[in-house]
C-alpha cells in the first residue's frame, strides 16, 4: 500500500513539473475579447519568474491534492455544505414576472436600435447590451451569483404563452443540436462582423428569435430549451458553478462550483429538486451522456479559440496559412473544427486511459460523464479571465445606453484601466483550475469505493485539465489585435 501511495505521489510531482514546463514562456498580459475588442488593451509584464513559479506551482499543488486529501467526510462536508436563504415565494413570482417583463424590453430594444440606432458600436445600445451586458456581465452573474437566463430568457416566455408541444423531442438526439448551435454562434460571432455592425447583430437576433420561439412550439418549451436552445443550455450550465440555486421553490446557497459534485441523488439519477425559477426542475445530474460533454468542453474550447485569434501570434497564423492559397473563411473553420475535435479527442483518450488502468465496472463513456463537471469551473475562470476587464471598460457604456435607450449617449465614455488588472487574468484562471480539480476529487471519491482507484482516476484527467488551462495562461498574457481578413 505505501508503495503505491508513494507512486501516485510521484505522479504528482511529475504532473506539477509538467506544469511548470508548460508555463515557462515571457509574457505579457492583456485582455482578449472577441467584440468591441479595442475597449481594453493596456498590457502588463510580468516577470517570467513569477508567472512560471505563480502557474506552475498552483497547477502543481492542484495534481498534489488528488493523492493528500483522502479523508471522505471531509470532501463529503465539503461539497454538501449549503445554507437555506430567506425569502417568500411570492415575492420569487413577482421577481420571474419583472425578470420576464425585463427580458422582452431588452429584446424589442435591441432589435429596433440595432436598425435604427448609431453605426458606432460603444454607443449602439444593441451591441453594448448584447456583448457587454450578456455576452460579458449576465454569463458572469450565471457562474458568480446564479442562473437568471431563464427568468429573462424572452423567447420562452412568448413560447409558454402559446400553444405547443406538437411534436415528440426525439431523445437519441440527446444536446448534440445544442453543441451544435454553440459552436455555430461563436462562429458567427467571431467572423461576421455582428460585433461592430449594429443593423446585422439584430438581423441576426430576428432570425434568432424566429427559430427559438418556433422550435419550442413544436417540440414543446421544455425540450427546446433545455436541449436545442444553445444560450440555454449555455447559461444552465454556467449557472451550475454559481453559489446560490433554487431548490423545492427556496434559495440555498453552496460553496461555489461544489453543485458540480454529485449529491446522494446522483448515484440514482433521482433529482435535486433544483429549480432555475420558472417552475421547471433540473435534474441532478448536468452532465448525463456524450452530448452533455462535448458542450462543457465547446464552452472550454470556444473561449480557446476566440483568444487564439485575437492575439498577435494567432493573427501571424491565419496569415501564413492564407498565404499559403487557402481562403481566409477555409483557414478559420478549420483551425475551429480541428481545435474542438482535439480538445474533445484528448478529454475522450483521458476517460479511456482512466477506464484502461483501473479494476472497475465503469466504463470509459462513464468516467468521461462523470468527470465532464469540472471543465465548467475551468470554462468559468476562462471566461471571467477574458471578459472582466472589457465589461468594466464598457460598463459606462452600458450604463449609458440603458439610461437613455432611444437616444445617442453625447458623451460616451470608454474606461482604460490601470494595467494592474490584467494580472486578474492569472488569478482567474488558476481559480477555475484550482475549483475543477477539488470537484474532480470530490467526483472521484463519489465513484470509487477504494481510495487508490479513486486517487488514480483523477490523474488523466487532471493532466488534460492542466493542458487546458496551460493553454489558456499562455494565451491571456499575449498582445491582442484585431483578427486579420475579417470584416
């Protein structure tokens, strides 16, 4: 027994080296934010010595805690700990009803000054609420504070008013139409130019809006939403990382990313009695088939891919290959679909490895299921890492367009922040590492009745986790520039 203690111990240190090597770069820090990108840009450099001892020893203690913390009742307090807010129920009825009221504002809004409103787009209220305020401050309330999306969400609540569920949601298509919807909006937003071209965002958001609300009359509104509708899905599984829930109709409040881990009712697949405030429960368990982990690590790669392209080194890239005869589209889709495809295949290669080493029933598709959770607090700490400063740098912008939002702000106002906020980005980013890691060692613990199996089982997928966010340090401290050959 002690030897192998001593070898997953060993392991362990191997795996913080590995950190270490893969954080040993110069760098420079700034912010990379896809949209309006120019808010923001004041680098920071930092000492190579303190960003390769900073990253590499926290991702290295991350792969310590996997073979020190066995004690079960102390994970187990850990990931269980919750307290019960006050708080009436009809007061939560009237706060759906204002959230419902809010939502449709916002969207008759957008839409009518994203056709009518200025061509600039820090004082067009469409692109400012659109990607400041939800693409930025909603997704960073969803991990930070609670899911509020399906409160606000306005394409359900025209849908629920109106006769549907015609048709049967065939269930072998699981959320791979989610997944695929993502990926599509990342796509769009990054390469047509919805970022700055106010009139085509709300086209955009018409044709949107047409396709939400009639899919979910015909397959009904919660198969929709909780299975095709990408922003849906996108904030549901945010939300899963945030503190406070509702549950049986009451507000808790749980340490922040333990809803994660599965609770009792996970070994079952018996709810939680969590409720996103609408009325409709979610079930315990978030992730549930191969679907459900391709979208957790679409949210990973999505951010990956966007910080690739606009950073000085990404550009240089696209540059050469295009130089090369391939179309500039052809050279962006492929780095795309090539980059999800070996973020998906190397999680995939970890769940097999994990099910090939250890004496268990549970298969490889189990194990990958099972360990899907963490990548959101990763997806979380990326996202907070990649959008903190440009919301702040546009939140008097927001402010503006909201004050007044059928006219032209006279003055708008652009923050540039003091260049010690980039540093944040660091923090961010280990932050989500460090609550992925203690979710996987709670998950494990849940799984595995021997403590070795349960030690061992982390280790391929700590290792791809450390990859994720080495790749994401690394690209957080380049120079952003605007994507080249985009309009």
């Amino acid at each position: 027994m002690r030897r192998h203690r001593f070898a997953a111990r060993a392991l362990s240190l191997c795996l913080a080296l590995v950190g270490v090597a893969l954080l040993a770069r110069g760098v420079a820090a700034s912010n990379a934010a896809v949209g309006l990108g120019e808010a923001s840009r004041d680098p920071l450099s930092v000492p190579r010595w303190l960003y390769v001892a900073t990253g590499g020893a926290t991702i290295g203690a991350s792969a310590l805690l996997a073979s020190f913390v066995t004690d079960r009742r102390f994970v187990l307090r850990i990931h269980r700990w919750r307290r019960t807010l006050p708080g009436r129920e009809t007061a939560a009825r009237a706060g759906v009803g204002l959230a419902n009221a809010l939502g449709l504002g916002l969207l008759a809004l957008v839409v009518y000054r994203g056709f009518v409103g200025p061509a600039v787009p820090t004082v067009n209220l469409a692109v400012v609420v659109v990607f400041a305020g939800f693409r930025a401050g909603v997704t960073m309330f969803s991990y930070a504070v609670g899911n509020v999306w399906p409160a606000l969400n306005p394409w359900r609540t025209v849908a629920a008013r109106l006769p549907n569920g015609f048709v049967d949601y065939p269930e072998r298509l699981a959320r791979w139409p989610a997944v695929a919807g993502v990926l599509a909006l990342v796509w769009v937003e990054t390469t047509t130019g919805v970022t700055n071209q106010p009139s085509l965002l709300a086209s955009a958001i018409l044709v949107y809006s047409v396709l939400s609300v009639g899919g979910a009359v015909v397959v009904g509104v919660d198969a929709w939403f909780r299975n095709v509708d990408p922003v849906s899905v996108f904030f549901r599984f945010y939300g899963r990382v945030a503190p406070l829930s509702w549950e049986d109709g009451r507000l808790r409040a749980h340490l922040p990313g333990m809803r994660l881990v599965g609770g009792d009712g996970y070994e079952d697949g018996a709810s939680d009695g969590e409720s996103d405030g609408t009325g409709v429960d979610e079930s315990a368990h978030l992730v549930t088939d191969v679907s459900d982990v391709a979208f957790a690590i679409a949210l990973v790669w999505e951010l990956t891919f966007s910080g690739f392209v606009t950073t000085v080194q990404g550009g240089s890239v696209v540059r050469a290959l295009v130089g090369v005869g391939l179309p500039p589209l052809v050279v962006y889709a492929g780095l795309y679909l090539l980059g999800f495809a070996a973020f998906f295949g190397a999680y995939v290669l970890a769940a097999r490895v994990a099910a090939a080493r250890l004496q268990t029933y549970r298969g490889a598709s189990e194990l990958a299921v099972r360990f899907a959770p963490p990548l959101l607090a990763i997806a979380a700490g990326y996202h907070l890492a990649h959008y903190f400063a440009f919301f702040l740098s546009l939140s008097p912008s927001l402010v503006a367009v909201l004050a007044a939002p059928l006219s032209t702000p006279a003055n708008p106002v652009v923050l540039t922040l003091p260049a010690w906020v980039s540093a944040l980005n660091i923090v961010f980013v280990l932050g989500g590492h460090l609550v992925a890691i203690w979710v996987a060692h709670s998950t494990a613990y849940r799984l595995f009745p021997s403590r070795l199996q349960a030690i061992r089982s982390q280790y391929p997928f700590v290792l791809v986790m450390m990859v994720y966010t080495a790749a994401s340090l690394w690209l957080v401290s380049l120079p952003t520039a605007t994507p080249p050959f985009l309009s």
